[in-house]
C-alpha cells in the first residue's frame, strides 16, 4: 500500500521557503509514518498551495491567506485518515 503524498507549492519570489518548510515538519511531526513524503516545490506568482495526491487541501487565494498548523492538520487528516483523533488539533 503506497502511503500518500503531500505536496506544498510555494512562491521562491515571495520567500514562502519557510514557512513551506515550518507546515512540512508539522505534518511529518503529527503523521509520522503514514506519510509516504511531503514534497516542498518552488513556483512564482504568489502560490502557496498544498495538495494530498492531487487533491486540493489549501490554496492561499480562495481559502483567504496561510492555513493555520492546526486547520492544515485536520485537512490532511480527512485525506489521509478521516477517524483519526488529532488529539489537541481537533479541539
């Protein structure tokens, strides 16, 4: 079974490298193993998105600015593991 992958689209012209970075080891953080990879990929013209297997869980532009660590979280979880208990996340 091939475990997913995260993919965090930012803009290098905006310097949007760490915190791409920051979400990356917050989701590496919180699933560990269940996570095949998360990929940082670099873009321009303001992008800052994030995908699990090329399904759309943040876009910086229609979802109003950067996904809290929290908000993220539970996004990837309902991608990746719908029941799975977040802990303090899902508070």
């Amino acid at each position: 079974m091939q475990r997913p992958v995260v993919s965090i689209q930012y803009c290098s012209q905006c310097q949007w490298l760490l915190r791409s970075a920051w979400l990356a080891q917050e989701l590496l953080s919180t699933f560990t193993t269940d996570l095949g990879e998360v990929r940082l990929i670099p873009g321009t013209g303001g992008i800052f998105q994030i995908d699990v297997d090329g399904h759309l869980v943040w876009e910086r532009k229609a979802d109003g600015g950067f996904p809290e660590a929290k908000i993220l979280k539970q996004r990837v979880r309902d991608c990746v593991d719908p029941h799975r208990d977040l802990g303090h996340s899902d508070k």
